[in-house]
C-alpha cells in the first residue's frame, strides 16, 4: 500500500479522489468525463444491483430492455423535458469511418444520417413512443418495467460516481390506468429506495418532494430521498417522479377504460444510479480509507496469516479453511489472503483501505490458543477471541457493525441539522457547519433562485412527514407554513 | 391469442419474425434497426446472464465497467481491428442540442467534438488503453475481467436477437504473462461457452477454429462454438479470440516477468450476446410457438384453474397453492394464472407460444379425484396424474424434458451432418437438406472466398477435434489433410 490519504479535514475533496482510487474503486478513462469502474468498485455496485432488481421484482416489476439511441424528433415532444436535457446531450450523426487513401481513419460523410440520434441522457421518450403500441385496454395496465442501462449526460466538471459523462443506473417506467395508482407506484418506489439507503447502505435519508425549480423535466412531482455526507453537504441519492400525462400526451397513448372512454396514460419512473456508490463512500469512510456497512461489502471478512515458515503457514491454513466454511455455511463472504508476495502489514492497510468489515489474523500462538486476532473496521478495534463459537460472534459482528454504521451516519446528521429563522443565521450555518438547514420559503421558484445565487444553498426538499409551523420566509418575510430543508449539495 | 403461427416449412424466416412477436419477447424500435427487449424476452436474458456470471466467476473473474465511447485515434491503433469495424461505426461528433429560435431543437454547431468518439462495437482498444496503467510487473497479471455491456455495430439488414445495431452481450479481456496461459484462457472460455450451450440451452455445439477469413478483426486465432438450426443453416454462438501480443503492442502495454525482462502482454478476449437467445429459439420452437428447455425457462411450470363460479375457484385455488409451495420448495419456478378476463383455452395458446415446459390445469373433477391434468410443452402430451408425489413427478420431469429437447436438437444436427467428396455432392447437399458439410478445403483464403461467392456456405470452424484423414480439396482438388465443416449461416 502506498502513502495514506490527505485527512478529511485537510482537503476533503482530495480526500475522495485519494479513497477512490487507493481503494481501487474506479478512475478517469481517457475519453473525457468517462470514468473505469475497477473490479472492486463494480463488486460494490452488483451488491447494490441484486438488492434492488430483488426490491422489484417483489413489487411486481419486470426488466426490460429499449434502445440506446432516441431520435432527435422524440425527443422534441414533450417540451420542458427537451429543454432540460438538450444542453448536455451526445449526438450521433453518421454511420460509418472509412480510409482517407492516406492510412487516416476518418468519417465517412457520403454516410450521415438524416435525423440524428441522441444517445440516451434517460429513456421516458423511447420507452413512451413503445408503450404506444402496447396499451390499447385498461387490461394491458398498469405496465411496470424497469431497465438496467447506461446513460450519457454532458458534463463539463465531473467527479467519479458523483458526476460522470457516462453512468450505469437503472429507470422504472409504469403506466397506470388512474392519477392515484401513478402516485401510489411514485411513493412506494421512494419507499423502496429509502428502506435500501437506510437498511443496506446504513445511510439515513429524508423522504421529500422537490420545489418546482428543482423537479424532473418533465414531471408533475418529484420525489426524492436526501443523504447527508460527513462535510455537511447534502446529496440526492434517488428520485422518483409522478409524470402525470405528460408523456402519454406528447406520444398519444390513450386506452379505453373500464368505462369504455378512451383517456391519457398516467406515468411514474423512478432511478438511482452508480452514484450511490459516492454516497455510500462520502457517508461512512474515514482518514484510513473506505468503511463500508456489511451488507454492502464484496468482502465481509478477511482472513491473514501471520506465519514462519511453510509448516506454520499449513497449520494456520487448516484453520483458516476450517473459519471459512463455517462463515460460508452462514452466507458470510469470506476472503483468505495467503499470498506469499506481501506482508501482514500491507495486507492490513490494504483491507482497511478497503473497507472490509472484519480482519482476522492468526498467527503461532493463536494456534496454540485456540483463538484468533479480530479486527472491526468501523471502530478499528481489535480483541483476541476463542476459535469456539467464532462464526456465531462473527454473525452479531457484523449485524453491530451495520447497525454502529448506520447511528453514526444518523448522529452526523443530526448534528449538522439546524433550524434557523433569519437571513443572517442561514449564512452563518451554511458557512460553518453546513448541513440541513430548516428554514421558512415563502413558496415563490423567485426567491429559492436568490437563494442559490448568493449562498449556492438549494432546497433540498419539502419532507414527505413534514409539520406545518406558521413563520415567516427568511428572505422575502413572507409568511409560510412549513419550514423547507435547504443544503448545498453534490 | 391471435391466430397461430406460419409454419417452419411453409416460411421459416416468417415463422421465426411471427414467433419472437407472438411469444412477447422482442420488437422492433423506431430506431432503425434497434430492438426493444420485451420482458419475457428479456426474463430469458437474465436467465443466460445468472449461469454465464457464475461460471465466470467460478473461472476467477471479476466484472468490470469500461467506457461506452472510444476515441477515433485508439480506434485505429490495431491495424486489421479498425479495417474490420470502421464501416459499421456509431459516430458521436457533437455533445449539445439548441432551440433554432423558431421552435425547432437542433445540433449546436458551437458544441462539436475535437476528436470524434465511437460507440463501442467491442471493447478491445478502450480496455488496453486502460490495461497500460494496471500492469506492472508479473505481479500485476493475470488479469480476469469481464464486462457486460451494450454494443453497437452498424446493421443495414437486422433480425431481431440474430443481428441487430444494439445489441447486448458480455465480453471478457484478459491479459497474462505467457503465451501458454492465454491460449489456455482461451480455451477454457470456450469450453465454459460450450458447456452452456450444452447443458443449460440444450443446443449441442462444434467446438472450432475459424479460419484465417472468419477470424476476429485483431486475433491470431478465434475460437467458436457452432449450432445448427432446424433449416439446416448454421449459426455462431460464442467466440473466443487469442489475441496474441497484437493489443499490446497497440497500446504498449509491458510488464516485467519473473526473470526481470520487459515483454509486451498476452492477451484473450471472448463473448456470448443476445444473440442466443435467437439460437435458442430456432433450435428447438415448434409451429405452435416457442419450446425452452426448463433449464432456460423464465415460469417453469403454470397451473390454470378450469372453474364454474366462485366457490370452485377458491377450491381449486387451494390445491393450486399447494402445489406451488411444494414446487417451489423443489428450486421450480411456478405460475398460478387465475386471470378472470381470459378462457382456459386461450390461457393453454398462450403458454403454449411461450414455451412453459409443463402446463397443470385444474378442473372440478380433478379436485373429487385428487389429480391434475399435466401437459408437457416439447411433446404436446398430456396425462392426467395423482396430486399425490407431484412436485417430485414434476422435478424428474423437467429434466427429462431438458434431455429429450437436447436430444432432439442432437437427432437434428446428425440428419443434417453429411460428407461430401466432390464439389457437385456440395452444392447439392446445401440445396437440398443444408446442415453441415463435412469436405476437404485446400487450406487456403481464396479458395474458401470463392466457394463462399458461389454457394453462400462459410467454413464454419475446423472441429478441434478433428481426424487427420487425407482427400483432395473439393474446389481445387489439391491435397488436404482433414475435413472441415461448411454452412450457410446465420
């Protein structure tokens, strides 16, 4: 292992590049905003991947899969969706390279393609036009599919996982008979992405709707759940959007109802993306480098011998294999680095730069004992204990480690959550410690912009549990009847 | 259910188009030449993927994710690489649209890329590129990563799953320290392929090489598995590519070996697509509609309650449930379709298009007697059997059905294997009962070229287990030292 990380404190942007990739999470591609997903950071992501497809599939989704190029015409349709991507979109627009008779290889322009195509910055244009031809009855709604999928959004500043020309996501698109059965799916897949951000990630999220401003383009709602990192900055980690007609309207998919009227199509979709994987790691990590909560480890528990000697190493072997197949016998994922190319001590700072819930180390004596070395990555603590009854402790470990994870996550956030009632405390906070703050919008998309302009502070969301508190709007002493939750955010 | 489909005999190719729409499980986008991937299309897909990843992983590799866009100039970095994919090149040479100012959203001409990006047709060059900053030293390899992903190649003429623009697919690259492990790399993925063909698709493959004509743009030798489909014709169903140094001399990608020499790096790729699943189709569908071997099956077994009124459903439903737990404690996918807004009949059509291996159905009398009507998809039989020991009837039944559908592909692809030893026997053969041909071929590129402009048939591979037998080309009656297999393809 090289060097350790610049502190969060220090520089804490620094400090993520630095975990990204010592931890061997991914890096910058040479294609400009692309980013690598290494093998270990992927890992991380099919964690995520079957959780999830499992979360739908249980709610009665189907994976599908639409093309990844839309054509620019489609795209047009439903107008402040266009304008909200056009800005960022990549655009194909011929077919074919050839020869230049000089050994170039250029593109070949006798190969153009008369309407250009735009390679997906999110699919509800494609999907739409498709579901046109499927829906004819309420007998073929609702339609409940999702699509695991790349997508391309020009960006001009990117920041691996958090911001990327390329990401990996996955978009939920349904179609419903009824208003009420579009924002009944809307609500339960926010439900859905909070139980996994709170009980697998161990990152605890406000359930919101976004201001006006900040809605889906083309969107009646959007729903949101909001994580706060360790520096105080708020991060969107998944939306889920009541669409209302719109989509329905601008590609004209009508069914006949159990009426026997023919109406518009009610939509939901929902997505979260490979930037969980930046929120997992800005929520949990530390100056050693990644701490991941069980439940999203590739590898829940490694095993390093300490050893003199070939004989030494056998005996230790024994044990480890004997340590391994009890913890695999529990579904623990369970790693054994006998790799004779390293020592110990690298081995260590490499797992603990890994985020690897649990260390065990065995050396002689451990042999002699009867037990073993165990080490918590959260707490970085280590006791010696019995081999007797090892992968039992190991199970409540790692239910302790989720758990601890999870309290510290909440006790940062609420400790960076603060109620403020003036213009001047609101810069105060936001200076200093950052974090949600509470504060009291008098409702207008005017003055949320002023907001952002002089503070760079957005309204993060109106919570979903939200109580009515009479108030006055920090900016404007307007009255209000809630308080909203405003942060600067990834 | 609409009216069946055209038969095989009648029209093949319609049979097939009629098939893949009437069995939901693909369609063609408004993107020319894109399909989209409907969900039971698609559940078959995640079918193929769940078996290929573990096998993958069994072998010691790790998923990946790897750039969509490749840059012009890497593209042409491997000489023979670029001359096989440049005509069928995605270009992407401009990343923003604009509102003209009446209305019309075109392409800012301000917003044009420097260096023109393709969108991959395969990964070879992005993933080398980024392999130079992974390898060191011997250390460092073998490399064992795979990625899936979304391709694009550019099809004038498409087929839904057979050859279409989009299309979905895994490809693996790996990268070694010697010659040896490499080509041993090779073969090993080529036997997991076949395995699967084998023993999961129920499709018996030719395990081979192809031919210097045939190779993979960039290898010095590709590997593949053949199938035959039931007209006869020949389809490609996994390749496996030794690349030789050719990738890493293109992007300088040297390592340090044991004995402290600099040498440039071995390298392999491989890839199966969605392409199988249209071998799948063809290989063992029926004029009613598609047959899967259980194995590949999405709902292996549906139950349909045949009922008169209320009461009877709910007794009906009863049994129905209890067979479905005891099912599904056995592994066994399972469907209960209790729909009111369709008939029996129409529910057997439609699962019968489908291609459930084992259709239940339930009636009053069957609940007095204690039994099921038990209905096997591939023999179009039916018996009615005691509810008692079902669930074990039912898993020995599933597979004996996955080893009659193999089976029968395997009687398929012997009637239709045929030496020939003159050139007239050749192109008899192909006109008549097409299949695989077994001839003597000189050995050379032209040779093979002009019988392919004459005849339509490839050399499809040379079986790695290939006798040595000594003949006389069929073409060119010079001396040759073993048959090889021709077809017309797919």
């Amino acid at each position: 292992m090289s060097k350790g990380l610049t502190s969060r404190t220090e520089d804490y942007s620094q400090w993520y590049n630095e975990l990204v990739s010592k931890a061997d999470l991914a890096e910058h591609s040479s294609v400009k905003g692309c980013m690598v997903i290494k093998p270990y950071g992927y890992a991380i992501w099919e964690k995520m991947q079957a959780v999830l497809d499992q979360k739908f599939k249980d709610t009665g989704h189907s994976n599908a899969y639409f093309p990844l190029f839309i054509p620019k015409s489609f795209f047009s349709k439903e107008a402040s969706h266009v304008d909200g991507f056009a800005t960022e979109c990549a655009v194909v627009t011929h077919y074919r390279l050839k020869n230049d008779g000089n050994g170039n290889i250029i593109v070949d322009e006798t190969a153009k393609l008369e309407e250009e195509l735009i390679v997906r910055p999110t699919s509800e244009t494609i999907i739409w036009n498709t579901y046109k031809g499927w829906i004819q009855s309420y007998r073929d709604l609702p339609i409940l599919v999702n699509q695991w999928a790349n997508v391309v959004r020009w960006e001009m500043r990117t920041r691996l996982f958090l911001r990327t020309t390329e990401f990996l996501w996955q978009e939920g698109h349904t179609a419903h008979a009824t208003q009420a059965e579009a924002i009944a799916e809307t609500e339960q897949m926010l439900n859905v992405y909070a139980d996994f951000a709170e009980n697998w990630m161990a990152v605890p999220v406000l359930r919101g709707k976004k201001t006006a401003n900040e809605r889906f383009a083309g969107a009646l709602d959007t729903y949101c759940i909001e994580a706060l990192m360790q520096d105080g900055k708020a991060l969107q980690a998944g939306t889920s959007h009541f669409l209302g007609q719109n989509f329905a309207k601008a590609f004209d998919v009508k069914f006949t109802n159990r009426e026997g009227k023919i109406e518009h199509v009610w939509a939901s979709s929902w997505g979260v993306s490979t930037r969980l994987i930046g929120a997992l790691i800005m929520a949990h990590s530390d100056d050693f480098g990644l701490v991941l909560p069980p439940k999203m480890a590739p590898i829940q528990v490694v095993i390093v011998p300490i050893y003199k000697g070939e004989e030494e190493l056998e005996k230790i072997s024994a044990t480890a294999q004997q340590i391994m197949s009890d913890l695999k016998a529990k579904g623990i994922s369970v790693k054994y680095d006998n790799r004779d190319t390293q020592r110990p001590g690298f081995k260590f700072a490499e797992y603990e730069m890994k985020g690897v819930p649990l260390r065990i180390a065995i050396g002689g004596r451990d042999l002699e004992n009867n037990t073993v070395e165990l080490a918590r990555r959260d707490t970085r603590s280590k006791e010696t204990v019995s081999n007797q009854g090892l992968a039992h402790l190991i199970e409540n470990l790692l239910t302790e480690i989720q758990q601890n994870i999870f309290d510290k996550a909440l006790l940062n956030r609420a400790e960076k959550s603060t109620r403020v009632d003036t213009y001047e405390d609101f810069k105060k906070v936001l200076d200093s410690k950052a974090g949600f703050v509470y504060a009291h919008w008098d409702g207008t998309p005017e003055t949320e912009t002023k907001i952002k302009e002089e503070t760079k502070a957005t309204i993060r969301c109106i919570p979903l549990d939200n109580p009515l508190e009479n108030g006055f709007c920090i900016y404007t002493g307007k009255p209000s009847t809630q308080r909203v939750v405003f942060a600067r955010a990834y």
